[in-house]
C-alpha cells in the first residue's frame, strides 16, 4: 500500500531563554507542526501537533529589503510561517471552534474578516492549538493504526476490508522534495530503529523522478496545479495527484 505525506515544520535553531532572558541558540532541529496523509486506496489522515514551539514559530522572521524611495534604502520583518502556516490553522480551527459553540454557524466574510483580523495572535493561537492539537506521541500512534487498519468504510458507508498490515507487504511511503518531511515523520517514533515493525527506512521523492525522466516542470504543473500548498493535508492529497498522472506519462 502507498501512502503520500506531506508535514508542515520549524526548522533551524531556536531560541533559548531564561527567565525572560535570552540566553543563546539551540542545536539546528525540526519541529512537527502539522502532517497530512493519504492512502492509496483514498484513506487520509491528518494532525496537528501540539509539541512544536509555537513562540519560536510565531517570532521567527526573515529581513526582507523594501523598494528604495528617493534614495534610502529599507527592510521589513517577513514573518512567513507565522502569515503562511500558523495562519491557515487557526483560521481552520476557529472555525472549529465556531461550529463546536454554534452548530448552526456558517462563514461570513464580512463579519468574520472584521473578527480574524482583530483576534489573530499569539494567544488564541496558543489557546487552539493546545485545544485541539495532539501530542507527537498521539499522533505516532495514530499513524500505526491509520497504516495498519484493515478495513475501513468508504463514502457510502461500505465497509471495504484491504491487505494492508506489514504481514501481506510493507507499506511505501512518498514524498514531494520530502527529505525533511521523511525526517520529522521518523522522528515521531524515535530513532530509526524505533521504526514500526514493517516500515521501510526511506521514503520516495517523487521530485526524483520528475529529474531522472527530465520532465517539464512547468508543463507538468499546469497539467496538476497545486492549488493550496502549506497544508499538509491539501499538499498530500495534491502528491498523490501528482504520482498518479506521472505513472500515466
């Protein structure tokens, strides 16, 4: 059985402080943020992790130079995973939330761009994410039962029964440029000899193939856009796309 994941993540050093204090830089180090999976036979998973360092997430920025004006020079502070990953979430589990205290709720623009715009921060991110995010561990083993289930019921409500557990063949797993996603992933489970028994210590690069057949990236993304990317489960879903219609070329 194949499985395409994608992870969302913080990587690099961060920050170490005492007392309010900063006090240096850890080791370089990934982070789990979120991760998405999709099975071969339409099976998906997804989680939010509730172990990354949000502050870290939420602080890091990039300088940025800004246009020169009448001769001098500028810079600006791109805060791009906090405006490209963070946000996405919380708009994913605000709206969460939403439902959970109004059933009824339904999105509306007007009103609610008014809402996200003054109720976007630290806080609330901090609030949702420890609401409705799950430890690395929760979601390790969550990701065993997810690849080694045996049956599940499909749209209809069907209960389809597959071949699925490490006994009747290893599962495959695939990524897009996916050698930081295949660390994190492993990471979830320790070491790689902590691997569940079954799992294979590489995982695919669909990128690799894309290079060894020498084709046309750009033909080949307008052939299967990637409509949203920096979610992990929209990106997995999307690298499944991708596989399927490289194996028809």
């Amino acid at each position: 059985m194949k499985y395409f994941i994608d992870t969302e993540f913080l990587e690099g050093t961060q920050n170490k402080t005492f007392l309010g204090v900063n006090i240096g830089t850890t080791k370089p180090t990934i982070d789990l943020i979120s991760i998405g999976i999709i099975a071969e036979d339409g099976r998906e998973y997804y989680a939010i992790s509730k172990d990354f360092n949000l502050k870290e997430a939420w602080n890091r920025f990039q300088w940025r130079r800004k246009p020169i004006y009448d001769g001098i020079p500028g810079a600006y502070k791109e805060y791009w995973i906090r405006d490209n990953v963070l946000k996405p979430i919380w708009l994913e589990l605000y709206e969460k939330e939403c439902i959970k205290l109004n059933p009824t709720y339904k999105y509306n623009k007007q009103l609610d761009d008014i809402r996200i715009s003054s109720m976007f921060n630290y806080k609330t991110m901090k609030y949702l994410i420890n609401k409705y995010g799950k430890s690395n561990k929760q979601i390790a083993e969550e990701i065993k039962e997810f690849v080694y289930e045996k049956s599940f019921k499909d749209n209809k409500g069907t209960e389809i029964i597959h071949d699925n557990n490490w006994l009747n063949g290893k599962p495959q797993f695939y990524g897009y440029y996916c050698d930081y996603d295949w660390v994190v992933f492993c990471w979830l489970f320790g070491k790689m000899i902590n691997l569940p028994k079954g799992f294979p210590m590489f995982a695919f690069d669909i990128q690799q193939q894309i290079e060894e057949y020498k084709i046309d990236k750009e033909q080949l993304l307008k052939e299967v856009p990637q409509i949203s990317c920096h979610n992990a489960l929209q990106d997995a879903r999307w690298t499944k796309q991708l596989y399927e219609f490289l194996n028809k070329l």
